[in-house]
C-alpha cells in the first residue's frame, strides 16, 4: 500500500462494490473509516475485511502501511457464494470486520503477500496457481485470527456456519424474501430452530436481520439516488408507499423523507 502514497489521495466517500476487498494494515495514521455505519477512528494495526454490498468511506492524513486485496470468489474456484462463506465467515455483509492484529500476526501474514507479489511482477509458469494458494493461506491465517477473537466452542462454528449462509441469503434475496420462514425454507431448518441458532449466534432476531437489510437498502437509496420514496417503495417490494413509510419510521424513529432531508 506504500505505493500509492505519493497519490495523495486522503479520502473516498461513501461506495459500495461487486468484489471482496482484504486489507492488512500496519502502521496506518490518521485513519478514519466507516463500514456499514460503524466508525473506526484511528485503527493503526488491523485487516480490514469488506464483503460484496457494503458501504464504506474513509479519510486519512498519514501514510498507508501494509497490503490490500480486491478479488471475487470466482477466482478461488468456488461454485457458489455459500461455499465461498462457510470458509471465510469474516465476510459476512451484516458484520463490520475491522479486527486488530498484533506484529507476530503481521509477520506471520507477510511472506504469503511478499510470494504473491513476486508472483505477480515475476509472471512465470504457473503464478496464478502460486498467487491463488498464497492468498488462500492469507484466508486460512485470517479465519484463525477472526475464530480466536470471535468463536470458541464446535457449537458455535456449526451455528456460525448456518448465521453466514443466512446472512448471506437475506443480502441476496431480501426483496423478493421477507420472512424468517422462507429462508428456514431454502436452509432445509425449522424456522424455529433458525431463529434460536442466529439469537444465540449474532444476538439479534433472525427477523431483525432481514428487516435491516432492507431498511440499509432503503437508507442507500434515499441517500445516493433521486428515486421518489414511491418507487423506492415498490423496488423494496412493499405493497404500497404508506407500508414502507411506516415500516421505516419504526426502525428510524423518521419518515424516509424526513431521513433524505437531514442527510443531506
């Protein structure tokens, strides 16, 4: 990331992208960063981990140290996002990944970044076999980074594996799937049992997951597009405008046109 430094480039405003984006950061200053609404306020030592549909911005006035990656799924050979989850559960879009690592962590992650750099400027036979087995081990090191300060019983890993399937579902279908019992559905579960396994997991209801993501969908598109709220309305698959009125003034304590005007 050294390298981009005499861009002098010190902020990016609110994004969202297709991709997944790593980052392993040590000795970053003055950085200000924001992901799904949770503000990091000087993070020095830490991996950044930004899934598919999340927004994030960010200011700094100091310097970048460390590494950062942008890829799809696709380019580690996996046959669906689902798969893709059950190994890398830090990817989860309702989670805000921003977890601190120490020197020794550091220093264990560089040699993988140092070979898939060589790699890359190198260009001989095989790199991009070398460069996908060096970033899978970045992701192996990342999950046991993310288990030891996050998930400790088998339990808890089998429950995490159903939370991210979940979670990954409800950013994938949310507007056409509103009810807990649909996706107990698609998961093969009870609906009861899936409400218990993400309570016991994330600490939220199963239906206070889905109806953030699409109150997030709705702050999105009220913040950064001119839709009117009757078409946001429809696009979020509400019967009618006075629905989605009174659905987002009981998550927000606002109306959505109230919400529009003060963000602005």
């Amino acid at each position: 990331m050294e390298e981009t430094n005499n861009l002098k480039v010190n902020s990016l405003p609110p994004h969202r992208a297709d991709f997944y984006c790593l980052a392993l950061n040590f000795g970053t200053q003055n950085l200000h960063y924001t992901l799904n609404e949770k503000e990091f306020k000087n993070p020095q030592h830490f991996i950044l981990c930004v899934a598919p549909g999340q927004v994030a911005k960010w200011e700094k006035n100091g310097d970048w140290f460390g590494y950062c990656t942008f890829f799809k799924s696709e380019f580690l050979q996996y046959n669906s996002e689902i798969n893709f989850l059950q190994q890398y559960p830090f990817f989860n879009i309702q989670e805000a990944n921003l977890i601190p690592v120490s020197q020794e962590q550091f220093k264990s992650l560089s040699p993988n970044y140092a070979q898939i750099l060589h790699e890359q400027k190198d260009g001989a036979a095989y790199s991009v076999e070398i460069i996908r087995s060096s970033f899978q081990a970045i992701l192996w090191q990342v999950r046991r980074i993310y288990e030891s300060a996050k998930i400790k019983t088998v339990v808890e890993k089998a429950n995490a594996i159903i939370a991210s399937q979940f979670q990954y579902m409800v950013n994938e279908y949310f507007i056409d799937k509103t009810t807990v019992e649909e996706y107990a559905d698609m998961l093969n579960i009870t609906a009861n049992h899936l409400s218990q396994t993400i309570k016991n997991t994330t600490g939220k209801t199963a239906k206070n997951i889905i109806s953030q993501r699409r109150l997030e969908e709705a702050k999105y598109l009220l913040n950064y597009t001119n839709n009117d709220i009757a078409e946001i309305a429809y696009h979020l698959n509400f019967s009618a405008p006075t629905h989605f009125t009174k659905f987002f003034k009981k998550e927000t304590a606002c109306t959505p046109q109230e919400y529009r005007t003060n963000s602005k």
